[in-house]
C-alpha cells in the first residue's frame, strides 16, 4: 500500500472541509460532525488546526457558532478518542478566541490533564498552547512576552498557530514595549506573503512606534490583499486606517494661513 502523500492529505482535509460548511448550515450538532470526520482521517494537530479554525470562524460569521451547540465540558472530555476530542476542543478554544474571551480559554486549559496535550511519542496539542498562549499575551499577563519564544520552537512555521500568538500581541495593550511591537512585527514577517491578517497586525504595531509612513503602506497593502466581502475585516482594516492617519495628521505641525507655523 502507498503511503498518502500530501497532495492526498490536502485533499482529504478539504472534503471535511466542505463536508463541515454544510454542516453548520443544516446540522446543530456541527462540532461533533465535524469532529467524527477528523477522527476518521486521522487528522493531526495541525491538520485539525487549520481544518477546526475555518469552520469556527465561518460558523460564527453565519450565528452558529460552536459556542452556541457545545459546552466547556465537550471541549475538555476525556472520551478516549484523541482526534475527536481534541477537534471539539479546537473548535470551542478557536471560536473563544475570535470573540476574546481570554479567561474562558485559560479555564479550559487549567481544566485539562496531561495526557489531553500530549499523543504518542510525546508530540504535544501545539494548537491548544498557542490558543492558551494568545489568552495570556491578551491579558497582558506578567511575563507572557517570555512564552512566545518557546512556542515558537514549538510549532515553527504553523500558520494558524502564528496568527493566535499574533492576536495575543495585539490584545494584548499592557503588554511591555517595545518588546510587544517587536514580536509582531516578528510574527508577521513568518507569516507567508500576502496575508491581509499580517499587514494588518504590523500596521498596528508600526503605529504605536511612530512609523507611520510604514504602517500606512502596511495598512493599505492589507486592504489590498483582503479578499472582497469579507465586511467584518474590513471594518478592522479601515479603523486601523483612520488611526494611522489621525496619528500622522496629529504629528504634523499646522500652518497659519500666511504660511507661519501656528
């Protein structure tokens, strides 16, 4: 027997894909669908990741979200089905973090046990600690810039991984700086090219250093990128626009109308 490449892979990860937007729109029980159909690929981490995410976001955009058909104690079951259990636990913990409900998320991961984070071979949920990570970094909890360091090492390149730890920085306003800034423009720089969500977030951080030029080609290199109807991003976009050039426009000394500086 071959083994799966991962041509293979990607296109069994997209049929769940599909199978899961039909489900949110017809099913109540979406997650627990969702979550029977990972368990039966035999998705990894990552895979439930990326899969777990899209399908959280998009159900909260439609009203159905996770939040709203499962409960604290489906995210953090013990049913012995790794895969399925774990896929619950991505959903509610994404579907948290998209409304920033940072506390939520910590109670969940102060309510797991190990054998929960880790598989065999000792690969570790790093999509659980990135998750827990972006609630910690949102509420600016001492120390929190100390973790991003370590979870990188982690889960390295993972895309969905990096954009939690990257929604921690930028919630997190309490956060030291410059050290805050630094790592998300860090971030955002291994995120893959043409990612809107990216120049968004360095935008932001290039604003609160004083670049505004740089932060206002981020923003609109970000409104650029962004696909068409997606009218909830968009709106973020745009305020962080209107940020950017009040601070610029402030920065700017005014003129008397003869020309001397008022």
């Amino acid at each position: 027997m071959s083994t799966p490449t991962a041509r293979d892979r990607a296109a069994v990860l997209e049929t769940i894909r599909t199978a899961g937007t039909g489900l949110i729109a017809a099913d109540g029980a979406w997650p627990q669908q969702v979550a029977r159909l990972l368990s039966a690929a035999g998705a990894s981490w990552r895979e439930s990741a990326d899969v777990c995410a899209d399908l959280a976001w998009m159900a909260r955009a439609q009203g159905r979200s996770a939040l709203l058909t499962m409960t604290a104690a489906q995210a953090t079951q013990d049913s012995g089905d790794l895969v399925h259990d774990r896929a619950l636990r991505h959903l509610y913990l994404a579907t948290l973090r998209y409304d920033l409900r940072c506390t939520d998320i910590l109670d969940i991961f102060a309510a797991l046990d190990n054998d929960q984070l880790f598989e065999a071979e000792q690969v570790t949920d790093d999509y659980t600690l990135a998750l827990t990570g972006f609630a910690l970094l949102g509420t600016s909890e001492a120390g929190s810039l100390r973790l991003v360091d370590p979870l990188l090492k982690l889960f390295g390149d993972h895309v969905k991984s990096l954009h939690a730890l990257l929604h921690g920085l930028w919630l997190g306003a309490d956060l030291p700086r410059p050290g805050r800034e630094q790592h998300m423009l860090d971030l955002a720089h291994r995120l893959p090219e043409g990612d809107p969500i990216a120049a968004y977030r360095a935008a932001s951080a290039l604003r609160c250093l004083g670049r505004l030029p740089q932060a206002l080609a981020a923003i609109d290199l970000a409104l650029e990128l962004l696909p068409a109807g997606d009218t909830t991003v968009h709106a973020d976009l745009v305020r962080e626009r209107l940020l950017i050039t009040t601070a610029r426009d402030l920065s700017i000394p005014s003129t008397s109308s003869n020309g001397t500086q008022s």
